[in-house]
C-alpha cells in the first residue's frame, strides 16, 4: 500500500490509499480518473479528501464557496465528470459519497456543475447517459461561444425533420 497524498497533506489517516483506489489514465480520453479497487454501496461514503484552500480556480480545484477553492491534484481534482454520476461530494464534510453502487474497477464520477459555479475551463462532453448535457458549464456561467459553435455544429449533424412542401 502506497499513500495516494503527499506526507504533508495527510492530517487525517482516513485519507484514500491505493488498495482503495487506483490514479489512472482514462480509456480514450485526455487526462486521468480514479478507479475505485473495492465495492461501495449506494448512499456509503467512498472517502475522504483533503486539499489546500485557495481564492483561485485551478484545473484541479473544487468550490467551497463561492470564494473559496480546495485544490487537489492527487485525488479529488481528478475525478471525471458524468451528466449520470456515481459519486457527489459533501464539500462540508470533505467526502465523497455513493450515489450508485459502485464495482471495483469503476470510475468515480461527479457531476462538475453540482460543484462549481465557474469551471476553469468549459468543455465537451460524451459520458453516454441519456441526460448528457452535450457541453460542460458551471452552474451559474453561460455556454461560452465555442460550446455554442460545439453545440450547433452537433445540431446540424442531427437528422432533419422533411417538412414537406404544400
Ligand atoms: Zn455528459
């Protein structure tokens, strides 16, 4: 078993280790996830994190509060987005819980916009479910201006309805 956080960040020894869970490159995408390596039921919590306070938003942060940012590239910051997550974080309690039961060798995934009002950076999404939002945004920011060419040009490719002339 190897610590998944740096000794100066490990205040609490409930933190995640790497017989819970795996850092990973994800399959076909850009970027890493975390693998769960055991079981969690739905509604159980699946860890603890922990992180360092910052008013600025990173690549590898989470909100707080509006103005208050826990940064953490080793563990939670990596988690993938899905539109149909299986995970949702506790941003209080610092805690990762079960939405879904989740099997080992499962990604973890949280809903980004559940979190952040303004993601670091706006982007595509293809996560399969049928709730897919298509583009990705934080819950109080608009689709930026290459989402909307994104998502015209996704609309464009859909199959057009024959009218039919009168
Ligand atoms: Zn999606």
């Amino acid at each position: 078993m190897t610590e998944i956080y740096p000794r100066d960040l490990i205040v609490d020894t409930s933190l995640p280790d790497s017989d819970q869970f795996a850092v990973t490159a994800v399959d076909g995408r850009v970027g890493r996830g975390i693998r769960a390596n055991i079981p969690f039921g739905r509604g159980t919590r699946v860890a603890k994190f922990a992180g360092t306070l910052s008013n600025t938003v990173f690549q590898h942060s989470l909100q707080v509060s509006p103005e208050t940012h826990l940064h953490d590239p080793y563990f939670v910051g990596l988690l993938s987005h899905s539109c149909a997550p299986n995970c949702v974080l506790d941003m209080q309690r610092l805690e990762i819980l079960a939405l879904l039961d989740i099997e080992p060798g499962e990604l973890l995934t949280i809903d980004y916009a559940v979190t952040e009002d303004t993601l670091y950076r706006q982007f595509p999404c293809n996560c399969g479910s049928s709730h897919c939002r298509r583009w990705i945004t934080g819950r109080r920011e608009a689709v930026n201006e290459e989402g909307r060419a994104y998502l015209a040009q996704l609309a464009a490719k859909l199959p057009r309805v024959h009218r039919g002339a009168r």
